[in-house]
C-alpha cells in the first residue's frame, strides 16, 4: 500500500487545509473507559456517570494523522459531551494561504469535525459499546 506523505513541521504538527483534513480516512484506533478521568470530571464538578478517551488514525498517510479526546457522559443525560480542552490533534490547520490557524482554532475545528455528522454518530456509538462492556464485566 502506498502512502502518501505529508509534511511535519519540527513542532510536530502536520500541517493541513480542512478540506485536505476532511478528505482523510479515518478509523478508530481506540475507545476506553477510564476511572481515573472520571474522578477527574468529578473532581471540577461535573456529574459526569461514565468517561474515558477515544481515538481516531489515518494511517494512509506518513506521518499519520490522530485525532483523539476525553468524553464524558453527565448523570441524567444520554448525550456525549466533549470540550475543546478535551481534544487532542497533531493536525495544524491552515488557511487558503497556507498561514496556520494555530493550535487553539485548528483544535476547535477537530471537535466541531469530531462532533457532527457521521463522526458524532461513530463516536456515540463506539462509546455506547464501550459502557456496555463495561457493565457486563462489572
């Protein structure tokens, strides 16, 4: 298979338009539950019954591209929740320009991707599993 290469700045981040970002395949590397995060959640009060991190690759480029963040599901609720503080890229983004839109913005702009369409529905659903097998190894 061959893989196409991208570009990495020595700050680590590869350096990409949204178009070129969305345009990448991605699948999920990983989904876990984690207690220890939910303790943190509700160590800043937030009612949070179920928390851990999920992670996307596009391994068909090099280097490869993740995607990843801390969810959280608060008591009495049924929805995901995650906040840009709680997304992790090593995605830059750039304009049309090829200015980047530093780390703050690019990193907003994984997590309103992350948080829509098919990837809100991936999420929920790998999120839903991973409960669910927590609960029968309980």
């Amino acid at each position: 298979m061959k893989r196409t290469m991208l570009t990495q700045q020595g700050d680590g981040y590869v350096r990409l338009t949204l178009p070129a970002f969305c345009a990448l395949r991605f699948h999920q590397l990983m989904c876990l539950w984690d207690s220890d995060l939910l303790a943190d959640f509700w160590d800043a009060g937030i009612p949070a019954v179920n928390a851990g991190y999920y992670e996307l690759v596009c391994d068909d480029v090099q280097p490869v591209v993740s995607v990843g963040c801390a969810w959280y599901v608060t008591a009495g609720q049924g929805d995901i929740r995650i906040g840009p503080a709680d997304v992790n890229t090593n995605v830059m983004l750039l304009d049309t320009r090829g200015i980047d839109y530093g780390a703050q913005c690019s990193r907003e702009a994984v997590q309103d991707w992350l948080s829509s369409g098919i990837r809100r529905d991936a999420l929920e659903a790998a999120v839903n599993r991973e409960v669910e097998l927590r609960r029968a190894s309980v």
